[in-house]
C-alpha cells in the first residue's frame, strides 16, 4: 500500500508538472497570438496615420496654390485702393511754361514732405501739388539733389489731407521681381502700370549733372511716360523701393527709378541741409573694357573700367595713370563702369579710402586713393 502511495504521489506531481508546461505552452501560443493581433492593429493604424497625413498634406498644398491664385487676381487692385491717395500730381510753373510730374507723401520723422525728381522741379518759379482727392495747395522746395534727382517739396496743407507711403530698402531687390508704377502719365492722374526688375546697377545722366552719372540706376520693364517722373515704384506690398526717374526715348519696356536706398540715405540731410554732399569722387572718366580694346592694348584682361582722362588736382592725380584699367575696388569685381559708379554710390563717402586693383601693363596693382566730394552741379540754366 506505501508502495502504491508512493507511485501514486510521483504520477500525480509527473501529471501536474506536464499539465503546467503544457499551460506555458499554451499560454506562450495564445499570448504570441495576441500580440501578433496587437501589431497588426498597430500597422494598420500607422497606416491609416500616414495616410491622413498625406491627405492633410495634399489639403494644405491645394490651400497654398489657392491663396497664390487669390493674390494674383486681387493684390493688384488692393494695391491701388490702398496707395492712390499718396501719390500726387505736381504741376510747375516756369519761364517758358508748365511742367508736370508726380509725387508721393513721406513721413519723415513726423514732418510730412513730398518725394518727386529734381528734373521736374529744377526750373520751377511756383509749384502746386494736387492730391487724389482733387484738393490742390501750394508747395515750396526743400532740398535737391542733381546727382541723385531728387527734390523733397514741403506742401501747404492740413495734416489729415496725407497719406504717406512706406519706403523700404532696395537692397534685396532681385532681376524679375514684380513692380507697380503710379503716376500721373500726360496728365492722367493716377494711372498704374506692372512690370518687372529688369536690370539692377545701371548708370543714366542727365542735363543738370554736368556730365556726371546717376548711379546706382534701377530698370523695370512697367511702363513709364512722361509724367510719371517722381512717382513710386512699389512693390507687390505696397512699398516704396523706388523713384520712377526717365525712360528711354522711343523704346518699350526701358524705364528707370533712383532705389529707395538713395533716398533713405540722402533724405535727412536734403530735409535738414537742403542738399547733400555725400557723393565720391574719383577725378577720372573712362570707357568699360572688352574683348577688342583688350587685344588693341595688348593685355589679357577683357573686364573693368580703363581710365582715358585723370583730372588734374583731382583725388587720383599723380597716383592712377591713362590705360589703367580698374578691375576691383575693395576686393570687389568691378566689370565696367556701371559697376564702378555704384559701388561708389552705395558704399563710399567722401574721405574715405578705397583700395584699387588695376592693371597698368603686365602688372597687377593695389593702389590706395583717398576720395573727395563731387564738385557742385552746374547752375539751372
């Protein structure tokens, strides 16, 4: 009977020992179950996750290109609502008639003035600024600059008749960005014409420079007549990046605007002084480089600026030579002559030093010269 027990008792523990790792077993099967139900559950949901946000991200490229066809069909009218009544019509008297151009209001540090050309105002005996609204006042010059065509008008008139314009830098301005121009072309008032930055750094003269160039020139490619002189040229928010200035005579598409960075820098002291006096000068005249002039001169340089006349007692006498070529100015490339004016324009005062790179025959040179202040332009005549 003890024996009996005893086989009994090791059967027993034997059965229970294969009935708890059948358990493990099982319960290993099951749970590897469930978590394989779990995983799958998740995939799909990861999925599903994924494919909202893809559907989220179409929505929002749909939403974008919606609000980019809104702007372009909309801004341009908004545009005008919002800036036409800063933009004026000034119309001169003078010995020999009337002249006519536009204007825009400016606020500068609370004084309203108006920003207009100095070639619409240079030989005015009275002067009279319009506004959108038709009330017309008298106005009186303020300060000008040739060298930069630029006159500053202070207006006659109650403080709430202005609506000034923001001006902004012109620094970041690329080839190809819209612009708006707003004038008065022939006399009809508050015309607005598109276009783009065709060209950035030009050069253009004018009569009353005495030969000297105005530097630092934008080209657009928005329509400008005569009339539209002094005007804004505004970007597609609505501000000020430049003054449109001159076209080209009998041409389509060749306007040009002083940068709003000319004013920016000029309007303190042409308010305050009247004129402004921080014009470079070089003391030389010259002709841009290219390939023939280089083979005529003998030299493998086929850029930059070759000087043909040194002022005498000028800043470059006895230090620049005729045929020097001038191909960088403080490390910057200078191409031609355009190049030259506006680096001077944009980055000099007078008094300070500049450092040339010229070619003067088979040699390379760095030449210091220290700058001075333009002469002063001619008289009006």
């Amino acid at each position: 009977m003890g024996e009996f027990n005893e086989r009994y008792i090791k059967f027993s523990s034997a059965f229970l020992i294969l009935i708890f790792v059948a358990g493990l077993i099982v319960g290993g099967i099951v749970s590897c179950y469930i978590t394989f139900q779990q995983i799958n559950g998740l995939q799909n949901e990861v999925s599903n996750l994924k494919n909202q946000v893809s559907k989220l991200r179409g929505s929002q490229n749909i939403t974008c290109q919606n609000i980019t066809i809104y702007q372009n069909s909309t801004a341009l009218a908004e545009i005008y609502e919002g800036v036409k009544d800063s933009v004026v019509l000034i119309l001169g008297r003078t010995g020999g008639g009337t002249v006519q151009g536009s204007g825009f209001v400016y606020n500068f540090s609370g004084i309203m003035v108006v920003i207009t050309n100095y070639h619409v105002v240079h030989r005015t005996t009275s002067i009279s600024v319009t506004l959108s609204n038709g009330n017309g006042y008298v106005a009186t010059v303020n300060g000008t600059d040739p060298y930069a065509d630029l006159a500053i008008l202070s207006v006659d008139a109650p403080e709430y008749e202005f609506k000034p314009l923001e001006v902004v830098s012109s620094s970041t301005l690329r080839v190809g960005d819209p612009v708006i121009a707003i004038g008065n072309p022939y006399g009809l008032v508050g015309s607005m014409t598109t276009g783009v930055i065709s060209a950035l750094g030009r050069t253009i003269t004018g009569e009353y420079t005495g030969g000297f160039g105005i530097a630092n020139i934008i080209q657009t490619s928005a329509p400008i007549n005569p009339g539209n002189s002094g005007g804004p040229l505004l970007n597609y928010c609505g501000k000020v990046i430049g003054i449109t200035t001159a076209i080209v005579a009998d041409s389509q598409g060749l306007g040009f605007a002083i940068p709003s960075n000319t004013l920016i820098k000029e309007i303190a002291s042409l308010i305050e002084n009247s004129t402004y006096k921080g014009h470079s000068y070089l003391g030389l005249k010259g002709t841009d480089m290219n390939y023939e002039i280089a083979q005529e001169m003998g030299v493998n340089v086929t850029y930059g600026w070759r000087i043909v006349e040194v002022v005498p007692r000028g800043p470059s006498d006895e230090i620049l030579e005729v045929n020097d070529i001038i191909i960088a100015m403080n490390e910057t490339r200078i191409k031609n002559g355009d190049d030259l004016a506006s680096y001077l324009e944009e980055n000099t005062l007078p008094g300070e030093t500049v450092i040339l790179t010229i070619v003067r025959g088979s040699q390379t040179l760095k030449i210091p010269v220290v700058l001075e202040k333009r002469p002063p332009p001619p008289p009006p005549v």
